[in-house]
C-alpha cells in the first residue's frame, strides 16, 4: 500500500499520493491524499500549486488523510495580500534594498490571515483556489473553479466565486455519526474490510458495528 510510494496506479504519472513529493515542512499531508494533474508533473505540487507560501510567514498548509486533490487547485498564502491597512498597496517593504528599509519589516508588506487547514477526506475541484487563513472540514467538496474565502463545515458542498454552499452531503445525524467514526483513521485492514460500505453510502451497518 501507500508507505513510501508516490504512485497509486502504476501505470498513471498524473496521480501522485501527495505526501511523499512534498519536501518543504510547512506543508503537512496526510496518508492516501492524491493529486492528479495532466497539465505539470504532479510532482511538483509544491512550486506550482502553493503560492505566495514564504518561509517568512511561518504560514502551514496542513492537508488530511485521503483528500483528493484536482488538477490545477491552488492554495494561495498570505503573501498574496498585500497590505491593505498601509496607505499604500505597494509593498515597499519587499524593496527594502531599493528604499533603504529594515529588512526585518518585510513581513508588514502584507496582511497575515494564517494557515491554511484541509480535512480528511476532502475533494478539491478543478483549478478552484484556497485562500489563506481558511479551514475546510472533513467530507467537504469544493466544486470546479470555486474560490474558497471562508471556512467550509464538515460534509458541506461549495461551489462559486466567493464560495457558498450549495448543499449538505447528509442529514445531520449522519454527518455527525461520520465525524465519530472517523473512518479514516482506521487501521487499513479495517478500511479495506469496509470498502463495500463505504461505498454504498448508507452509514448504518457500520453505525451499529462502531458507534
Ligand atoms: C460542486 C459539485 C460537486 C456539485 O455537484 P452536484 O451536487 O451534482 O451539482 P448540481 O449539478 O446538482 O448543481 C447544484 C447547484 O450547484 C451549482 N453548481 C454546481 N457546480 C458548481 C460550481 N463548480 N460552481 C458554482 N456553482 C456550481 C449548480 O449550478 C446548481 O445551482 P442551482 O441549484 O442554482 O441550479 C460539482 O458541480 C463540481 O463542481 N464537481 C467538481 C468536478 C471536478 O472539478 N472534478 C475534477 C476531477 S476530480
């Protein structure tokens, strides 16, 4: 199974598991997450995919378990927004050579919204864009093209530019008996054992087996 492997299907090259190409620590990916692109080499999620993600900021992309993650998607980080507090948007404090600045300012060049935070078992749509200081909860999916600006609830369908939600995956007691069970972090023989279940999209044999 996973482990080291970058390949789920040997004979594909646009499907990564994602968490072993990723090489910068401030992006943390769980197992089986995948991403696929036919557009780039897959992996090289990290240069093409994460924007505006410096190590000034100190800023993480924390990514679940099995996520699975669309050509194109794009995460952009805090250095994307320059400072709209300052009376200028210009962000002279990158120029700190130019206009004679203190270099340990350059961070006042743009407004800080924080990390950005991706559930387990998420799908993330084609070429739709994350913004930074955002949480996505686990079971979300996040149609084509959307641009996600505010945090996304558990089980919550969102499409749109700004996102909105479009729908629920599941009534309220099903979605809360999901987040217990959290079958993600099962031991893998059990995920295996209970794919069939998993599949069929009715919760209540495996509610009376764990919950
Ligand atoms: C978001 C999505 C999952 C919704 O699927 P669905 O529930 O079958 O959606 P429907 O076609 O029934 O549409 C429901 C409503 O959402 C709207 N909608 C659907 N997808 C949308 C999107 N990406 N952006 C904005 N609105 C969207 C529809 O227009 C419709 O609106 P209405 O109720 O006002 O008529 C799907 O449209 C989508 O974007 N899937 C992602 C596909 C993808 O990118 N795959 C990449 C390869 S893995």
């Amino acid at each position: 199974m996973q482990a080291e492997k970058i390949y789920p299907r040997s004979s594909d090259k646009e499907t990564v598991y994602l968490k072993n190409v990723i090489t910068n620590p401030a992006i943390v990916v769980g197992d089986y997450t995948m991403y696929n692109d036919f557009v780039n080499d897959p992996v090289d999620f990290q240069k093409n995919n994460v924007l505006y993600h410096y190590p000034i900021n100190h800023d993480k992309l924390i990514i679940g378990k099995f996520c699975s993650i669309a050509c194109g998607a794009r995460f952009l980080f805090n250095s994307a927004n320059h400072s709209m507090t300052s009376l200028a948007t210009y962000p002279f404090p990158i120029f700190f050579e130019e206009w004679g600045l203190d270099v340990s300012h350059i961070t006042d060049a743009w407004d800080n919204k924080g990390d950005i935070v991706i559930g387990n078992d998420v799908w993330i749509g084609y070429e739709a864009v994350i913004f930074a200081g955002v949480t996505i909860g686990d079971g979300a999916i996040i149609g084509t093209r959307a641009v996600v600006t505010k945090d996304v609830p558990p089980y919550t369908i969102v499409g749109g530019v700004p996102a909105k939600p479009i729908r629920k995956r599941f009534s309220n007691d099903d979605i809360a008996a999901l987040l217990k069970m959290k079958w993600w972090d099962w031991p893998v023989e059990q995920i295996k054992e209970h794919i069939a279940e998993i599949q069929s999209g009715k919760i209540t044999d495996l509610e009376r087996k764990y919950l």
